[in-house]
C-alpha cells in the first residue's frame, strides 16, 4: 500500500484495502464529496479473494498473540527495483497449545535509509512492543550482515531490560543457515562465473530463434553454422560444471530441507551441516587442483559461521527423542578436533541443563493439561527431493548406533 507504515498482520488468501477509507454510497446524499474514494475493481480476479478491512484484522491477530507464551522472530531484507526501495518482513513463529506450527507476518514495512544495524534494531523493537510481545521473544533469525550483527546486540540489550531472555540470551540470536549455505555456493559458483555466463549466453541464443531452437543440444554444431554465436563451451568447461554440480548436489539437498517454513525443521540442521562440512572436507583433498582450490574457499566461508558450535542447532538435534544425545556423539568428531568436540559437547550439556532448570521454575505448581492431538505427524509435506536426500543422510547415523549398542551390550 503506498505510503503505508503500519503494521500488517499475516492474512491468508486475502487482499486489504487502505484502512480508514470509506466505501462510496450512492444513496447517501450527505457523503462528504471531497471525501477520497476507493478504486473501483475491474479484475476478475477479486471475484476469487474475500475483501478484508485491516483493522479488524489486526485486532484478531493481537488478541490471539496475547494466548501465546513464546515466539521465535525471523526478519528479511529486501529491496524493489522498480521502486528503488527496500523494505523489511517481520514474522513471528510459534507452537500452540495442539502442538502446531503457526507463522504470521507481524509487519512489512519500508526501511529507508541510511539502513543501519540500530535503526533495524529500534524498528524491530518498536514493532514487537506494538504487537505486545517483547516479553515472550524466544530468538531471532537474521542474514548474515554487519548491519544485523549491531542490530541483535541491540535489541539484545532491549530485551534484557524488559524482560529474562533464555538462558540469559545464549540461545538469543539465531544466523539464518539458508543464507549461510548460500554464501558458502556464491563463493565456489565464483570460480565457474564466466564458464556459467557462456552457459547462459548459449542457451539465450539458441531459445532466441525458432531456426536455432534443432540445435540446442549440439553447441558445437552451432558454432560451425552460426558465425554470429561467440559463446560456445568448451569440452573442459563442461567437465568443471559436471564436477561443480555434484558439490552443489549436497548444498540443493540441505537447503531445501532447512528452508521449509510449513513444519518444524531445527532437529534437522546438524545432521544436514555435518553433511556438508564432510563432503567440504573430502572435497578440498581432491586431486583435481580445480575443485581443491575452489572447495577450499568454500570450506573456508563455511569455518567462518560454523567453526564454533552452534548451541541452539545442537539443543535442537538433542530434543529429537530419535537423536538425543547420541546424534552430538556422532555428528561432533566429524566437525571439530578432539578436544574441541569434547568442549562443545560440555557447552551442550550446561546449556541443557540451564534450560530444565528455567523450565521448572517457571512451571512450579503449574498443571499441564495434556495437549490436544492434532492430525498429521507435524512434519508437513517435506519435497520429495529433500526428503530422499535427508533419509540417506542418516544413514551413517543409525550405522553409528548400531555399533555404539553393540559395544555397549557386549
């Protein structure tokens, strides 16, 4: 809506009109006549929508947001090159008392600039304190940037005043792992920028003509017949691309699996980063001087976010009651030194603890009713793609447990 700050809840399969405008009577002879009237609507597309008013939309989001204990915050950051304008989403997430997922845009508004990390971190407070709930904010999910780092050290500190973060705060700030894994693939498609522009340029070409379109499979014939084509692929580009692709092939696999938003996914973030950070590992001792370098600077980027443990990705694996704590013995050596591996787990184990502790204190002499079973299993519908990928991921876990109890019955 033009030159509309406020805040907009989630409405699904709807569209709003501007509050505070009224609809135009022709009955009524008293209508204001310099009063600003709605657009009529022409498209046949509003006949598949229901007309909303904002305001009582608002209203209902409010009030349910008031039945919720604790919710988990993500922002994102984009801009409109058409309008030369970046704006910023705001979502809240959290579990209800049957047990499912629920997500709501709490805000879309525009970030003018300079868009530095406190201006983010007050407009983010200021929209949390409107909707009621700066005392129930369980984390926060950002991109990787250094105007989001400020940030999030400043709400942190907003926080804390108003109200006890988890575990005094450690668990506060969440690094989005999809934009991380795709930091990790810009770098290594970096190597490979001009062999993917030929790539593009070709395929341009060749769609760009009905008369081109019988040699779409065959560049090089293309090139013997079309003096005008330039950008032809030679026979070790294709043979980089081939070679790049069965790197990106684990990166497409974890990404699809750690960016779905419609069912719980956090359990499954170390087992797909363990993944990752084995193949980066196999893959920077290659014999091809090719994939070495370029892996290397991948593998790099990816020691950078996740050289140290991620505490709230472990905690979330651990609460698995599939995994526990079986999945940290597992996946740790993997990722860290020795000594490392056994410090981290520690961390683990006290921020587990810290936690039971907070949960009973906060729940004595309080009777939990038993939750309502909702339908499904609460996973939603995973793509297939990631959901092949995920299963033989585990693999190489459950062949760890089957030789941990093995051990431990002999």
């Amino acid at each position: 809506m033009e030159g509309n700050s406020l805040s907009t809840p989630a409405i699904h399969n709807t569209i709003t009109d501007t509050p505070g405008i009224s609809s135009p009577d022709n009955g009524d002879e008293n209508q204001n006549p310099i009063q600003k009237q709605k657009r009529a609507k022409t498209s046949v597309a509003w006949s598949e929508f229901k007309e909303v008013v904002y305001e009582s939309e608002k209203t209902k989001l409010k009030t349910l947001l008031k039945t919720v204990t604790k919710i988990s915050l993500t922002t994102n950051l984009w801009n409109s090159g058409n309008q030369k304008m970046e704006y910023m989403v705001l979502t809240g997430h959290w579990i209800d008392s049957t047990w499912r997922l629920n997500r709501r845009i709490l805000n879309f508004v525009r970030l003018p600039p300079p868009r530095t990390g406190i201006a983010i971190a007050d407009d983010i407070f200021k929209y949390v304190m409107g909707w009621g709930i700066e005392n129930k904010v369980y984390t926060i999910s950002v991109d990787n940037t250094l105007s989001n780092d400020v940030a999030i050290k400043v709400l942190k500190e907003n926080f804390e005043v108003s109200g006890k973060l988890l575990c005094g705060g450690k668990l506060f700030y969440v690094r989005c792992c999809a934009h991380i894994l795709n930091l990790i693939v810009q770098d290594g498609l970096y190597q490979i920028g001009h062999i993917i522009d030929n790539i593009y340029e070709s395929v341009l070409y060749i769609n760009s003509s009905e008369s081109r379109l019988k040699f779409k499979k065959v560049f090089p014939r293309v090139k013997e017949r079309d003096i005008n084509y330039h950008n032809n692929p030679s026979d070790e580009d294709w043979e980089k691309v081939e070679k790049v692709c069965e790197v990106l092939k684990v990166f497409s696999g974890s990404t699809k699996l750690i960016s779905g938003s419609d069912y719980p996914t956090s359990n499954l973030f170390l087992n797909e980063v363990c993944v990752v950070k084995c193949m980066l590992d196999s893959k920077s001792e290659s014999e091809d001087d090719f994939i070495r370098v370029m892996v290397r600077k991948m593998k790099h980027k990816f020691d950078k976010y996740w050289g140290e443990c991620n505490v709230l990705m472990s905690v979330a694996a651990v609460l698995d009651p599939r995994l526990k704590m079986r999945v940290i013995q597992w996946a740790f050596p993997k990722m860290y030194s020795e000594a490392k591996g056994r410090a981290n787990m520690v961390t683990v184990w006290d921020v587990l603890y810290e936690l039971y502790g907070e949960y009973v204190q906060a729940n004595q002499g309080v009777t939990i009713a038993h939750a309502f079973t909702s339908q499904g299993d609460g996973h939603g519908a995973i793509d297939e793609v990631a959901a092949v990928e995920g299963a033989k991921a585990w693999d190489d876990f459950s062949t760890f447990l089957d030789v941990v109890e093995t051990v431990k019955s002999s």
